[in-house]
C-alpha cells in the first residue's frame, strides 16, 4: 500500500463527496475485461481487493480508490509483417501496385482480425483523496496514467475541479538550494540529482548516491547548468526524488515508520492495507503542504 510516486492534483473546490457517496458512483463504472474486439478497458475495482465490496476506502478524510486498466497487446510488428505478406500477394497475383488508402485499409482489416487474439495486460492504479487539504494523489510518475484516472474519475462523477500546481518556480528554488547545500526545516538534501544545461549547453550531469555539497556538483552549478531533480528527506521520515515538474518518484517511508508499522498486528491483508494507508496518508498529508508551500 505504501505509494512509491506522487503526482499531485490540487482541487479548485471543495470535493463534497464522502467516502459512501463515491462508493455508489464508482460501482456504477466496475472495471470489465476487454471484449475480444475492444483495444482496452478501464474501469474501478476495490482498493482492499476483491474480497472487499467497497469501492472505497476511508481513514480520517482521506478517500483511496483503485482503477484498473486493461489493454490488448497487439505489437506493431506483428501487423506490419502480416500487412506486407499481404501486399506482396495482392502485387503478386493482380500485376499491381497496392497503393496508400489499400494499405490502410488492410491494416485495420489485419487488426480486427489478430485482435481477439492479442494478449492482454492489466494494471491497477491506486489514488487518493484528501477531503480537508484538497488533493488528488496518484501513485504513478506518468501524466499520461494520472490523467487517465483523472478523466475517468471526472466521467463517473460528473465533475472533478482539479489542477496540477504551479512548478515554474520548482527549478530556480531547488537550484538555490543546492548551490548553497542547504534546505528550509523540515527537509534535508539527499544524495541524488539532476542538473540540466540551458542555452547552447544542453549537457545532463546525473550524481545518484553520492555527496551532493562536493565540488564536482558545485563546478556543473556554476557553468549554468539548473537542478531538474533532487532528493529530499522530510521530517527524517520520508525520502523521495522531485523534479522540477512536481512529480514525487522513488518514494520511500523510512525506518520510523516502518516501527510504527511492525508494531501493529494485522490479522488479514485488508487490515495490514488499512494500517500501511493510514500511516502514509497521516504523514504524506503533512509533507505535501510543506513541499507546496517551499517549492511554489
């Protein structure tokens, strides 16, 4: 349960559903698998797994809601090599040249047919809501997956007033930083970043577990070159890599709550799930503002 990436949404208004109220609208969009002439397939499932009946999850205003995406894996290849047997057949046995709208149309002919028998691959992805503090918080680094849940989520509720928060200023402020190696309370610079070149210089030094406050660092900063990612420690709690658009990847919960956890005794994995949620989302809910509030 614990998330490994953050890509936040800010809501504009208050979100008015509860955790009742989304359970009902959720279930009436149940994830289905594909249909053997479907390319994909997205739909809700039960965050706590099948065993569950919610479609929802609720620990002190914070919402958890899982979707499910599955898609047919049709590889381009394989279209394009059954497609040129084909052309080669049709030029063979007419004495012609098969032209550009023929292929086409063979082509979507080859991909109804290869279709149903394509493969398929599913995946869930885990969000949750913070009702107080007004945020949407998607466990993936991909804008194309959180924007998929994002408008499915829109679909089934009629609305969902988010956006992503501002990040012109992530860059220059985490640059700042680093140059002078060193972070406002409650953060601590961690040992891996990303220092990109502007102008003609469009030069990439990556430094991952290494001393970030050493000279080889420091000489990459002063021939122009700005932080595009950093790793961070909060409250010596949580470590985590953001990059200048916002995005939190390699999250990790560290030994003090993981204390925390071991000293709980789960009886099934609906209660360890519980538990895990309730640990991130209480310290997460902290570390967001804080990192808004320094980073924007």
């Amino acid at each position: 349960m614990w998330f490994k990436n953050l890509y936040l949404y800010q809501f504009e208004k208050d979100f008015t559903h509860d955790a009742e109220t989304l359970h009902e609208e959720l279930s009436t969009k149940p994830f289905t698998e594909c249909s053997a002439t479907q390319r994909e397939s997205m739909g809700w499932v039960q965050p706590l797994g099948k065993k569950s009946e919610s479609y929802t999850h609720s620990v002190n205003n914070f919402i958890l809601l899982t979707m499910a995406r599955q898609e047919r894996l049709l590889p381009a290849s394989v279209v394009r090599e059954e497609l040129d047997e084909r052309v080669i057949e049709i030029q063979d046995r007419e004495n012609r040249k098969v032209g550009s709208k023929e292929k086409k149309e063979l082509r979507e002919r080859i991909e109804d047919e290869l279709l149903p028998r394509a493969f398929t691959r599913t995946q869930k992805l885990d969000a949750w809501i913070d009702v107080k503090g007004g945020w949407l918080v998607i466990n993936t680094p991909s804008a194309t997956r959180a924007e998929a849940l994002s408008t499915l989520l829109r679909k089934t509720i009629g609305t969902l007033p988010v956006v992503p928060p501002k990040s012109e200023a992530v860059s220059p402020i985490l640059t700042d930083w680093l140059t002078k190696y060193e972070s406002p309370e409650p953060f601590e610079i961690g040992d891996e970043c990303e220092l990109k070149g502007s102008g003609e210089d469009q030069g990439i030094a990556a430094f991952k577990k290494h001393e970030l406050g050493t000279d080889e660092v420091k000489s990459n900063l002063e021939t122009g070159k700005v932080v595009s990612k950093l790793a961070l420690v909060w409250d010596k709690k949580v470590s985590f890599v953001v990059g200048d658009d916002l995005i939190v990847k390699k999250l990790k919960f560290l030994d003090v709550l993981e204390e925390q956890r071991n000293e709980q005794d789960p009886q099934s994995n609906e209660e360890r799930m519980d538990i895990e949620f309730t640990l991130m989302t209480g310290e997460l809910s902290k570390l967001i503002p804080d990192l808004i509030k320094e980073l924007t």
